[in-house]
C-alpha cells in the first residue's frame, strides 16, 4: 500500500580501510529499517557515497565536488573508521574529517561509528593520528564502538531509529507554531462582465473581506471590526463566528463609494485552541 513518506539523505563517509563488507552491511540494515519502520515514521533514508553518487570533474579539486554534490545537500551523516584516519585535506584532518566538520557547522547530525576488530595489518602512526582524533571529538560528537556485523547493524538502527524521532520532533513543533498563527484578514475581489441599456459592456467589481485561519487548529468566536469604515458597506460585520475549522475562510461582502478610504485597518480577535483571546492586525487596501 502506498503512502506518503519523506526522504532523508544519509552520506556515508570513510577512509578506504574501512571494508566493502561493512559498508554493504550498512546498506541492507538501512533498507531493512526503511521495510520495518518507514511506515510509521512516515521517513525513508537514502544512503550517499562519494564512490556511487558523485559526479566527475575537471580542473576542480574532488573533496570540492563531494563538499558540493554530497555533503552540502545531505540531511545527517553516518562516519566509520576502523584503524586510519585518512589521507589530510587541504582544511581537516581528513577528507571523512572535513566532511563531518561541514556537516557539524551546518547543523546537521553526524554519528561515529569506529569499528575495533583486531587486524595485523595497520599503519601505526594512522592508528595514532585516529586516536587522538576520535580523544579530541568525542566531547561534541557521538562516538560508538562495533566488532561484530550485529553490532553494526544494531548501531544503525539506533541511529536512524534516534534520527526519525528527532525529524517528527522537529515537524511537530513547526505545525504547533502553525497553531499560533491564527486569523488574518486580506480583500478580494471577482469580476463580471456587465451590459448595460445601451449596450455598452461594463466590468464591475464585487469586494470581500475574507477572513481566513492560517493555523492547524480550529479557533473560536471571531469577530472583526473595520477603521475606519466611512464610505463603506460590510454584510454581516456585527456576526460572531462561533468556530472556524484549520485553513478554512468566510467571506463578508463589501461595498465601497466614492468616499470610502484608499485603506484601513482589519482588527479580527478570536479565542485560540487554549482558550485564549487573541487578536491580528492587517491594514488592508482594496484594488
């Protein structure tokens, strides 16, 4: 069954010693959370790499295409380490290095994952150069420790388990601060095409007032009162409307004269969802 689901971009970043196996282990737990909980959190994740999502370039320095294409456009990223640090850039300790400081300045999550399998075959002054690193990042950073493919797999899905709360949080609050926006008055009009005793075509304008609730939440009691009003005729000014459901609009006609003014003001108070009173302000111009 199809439903509507929000993409994040995940980048994958890491120095080259860290196994093709790991990083495959990686793409199946993601696809595998996408399967068992993008449902529910309405989020699928897409996992980048510079080695698959990258495009080539000439004459442009290739951290600088990966800075561009991938990591500027990421939502979080997930780093992995096993004993090096990576070859220095030309601005961190690494390009992975690089990549996570772009990210951690853009205010963009970014996880560690360091992995501590035994292996003969390292370069000390590597391993040094990723300990201290990892010592030095570690107080602003989440930093977490796997040997086994289990490990992996269940630090993935912390991950994305931790980030997905963190993006409904986040979408939450933006709808609630919807909910202050409340009632706000603008004018429209419509047009009609008109022939008169003589046969002349006239166009003639119908004014409103519409009052319309830009909040998610339905609002109680508006009322609304034009200044100043000379010149002009408003249908129903003195009715209260006893609630007006999210994103809904009443129209009131207006009629102008010759002395009505080039603009006024709309004051329309209501009780919000809290039982509050509240009230906007809109000077308002007919066209």
């Amino acid at each position: 069954m199809a439903y509507s689901t929000t993409t994040l971009h995940m980048l994958i970043s890491c120095p080259g010693d860290v196994t093709g196996e790991d990083q495959e282990v990686i793409h199946r737990a993601v696809n595998r959370w996408n399967f068992n909980y993008g449902r529910h959190f309405q989020v699928t994740v897409l996992p980048i790499r510079w080695g698959e999502h990258a495009s080539g370039g000439f004459g442009e320095h290739p951290q600088d295409i990966i800075n561009r294409e991938l990591v500027d456009d990421a939502d979080l990223a997930l780093a992995i380490f096993w004993t090096r640090l990576g070859t220095e850039s030309d601005r961190a300790a690494s390009g992975t290095a690089e990549e996570m400081e772009r990210m951690a300045q853009a205010g963009k999550t970014v996880t560690v994952l360091h992995c501590r399998r035994p292996t003969s075959d390292a370069d000390l002054e590597q391993q040094i150069a990723l300990r201290e690193y990892l010592k030095r990042i570690k107080p602003n950073a989440l930093v977490m420790d796997y040997v086994t493919e289990a490990d992996l797999i269940s630090r993935v899905d912390n991950v994305l388990t931790r980030q997905a709360e963190k993006f409904i949080e986040k979408i939450s609050d933006s709808r609630n601060s919807l909910d202050d926006i409340g009632v706000w008055p603008s004018v429209d009009f419509t047009e009609r095409v008109e022939t008169d005793s003589k046969g002349r075509v006239r166009t003639r304008r119908s004014h409103y007032i519409v009052l319309t609730n830009k909040g998610n939440a339905p609002v109680k009691n508006v009322t609304f009162k034009l200044e100043p009003d000379d010149g002009m005729i408003l249908a129903g000014e003195d009715e209260v409307i006893a609630v007006m459901a999210p994103e809904s609009e009443t129209r009131y006609r207006l009629a102008l004269s010759m002395g009505s003014p080039s603009q006024f003001n709309c004051a329309v108070k209501w009780t919000d969802i809290n039982g509050e009173e509240r009230e906007n302000i809109a000077t308002l111009r007919p066209v």
